[in-house]
C-alpha cells in the first residue's frame, strides 16, 4: 500500500499520458523540436548574410 500511496501522482500521470496519447492526435515533439532548430538556423544565416 506505501508503493502506490508514495507514487500515486506518477502512476496517475502515466496512465493519463497513455490514454491521451492513445485517442487523440498528440503532435511528435521531436518533429516539432527539429522544425523549429531548422527554421533557427536558416534565421541565422540570413542574418549573418545581412550582417
């Protein structure tokens, strides 16, 4: 009983994550994150071009 009482929240947080990843349309992070590090990096040599 102490394990679940300790990590309820976590337990709690994991069960919610899965389902929510699961039934609804949850962008990739890692796609997104990588979008944007590119977009980044073009912004930058535009402005050293410019510079």
């Amino acid at each position: 009983m102490g394990f679940i009482r300790n990590n309820f929240i976590l337990l709690f947080g994991t069960v919610c994550g899965i389902y929510i990843g699961q039934n609804y349309n949850v962008p990739n992070i890692k796609e997104t994150a990588n979008q944007y590090k590119e977009q980044m990096k073009e912004l930058e040599k535009k402005y050293r071009k410019w510079r």
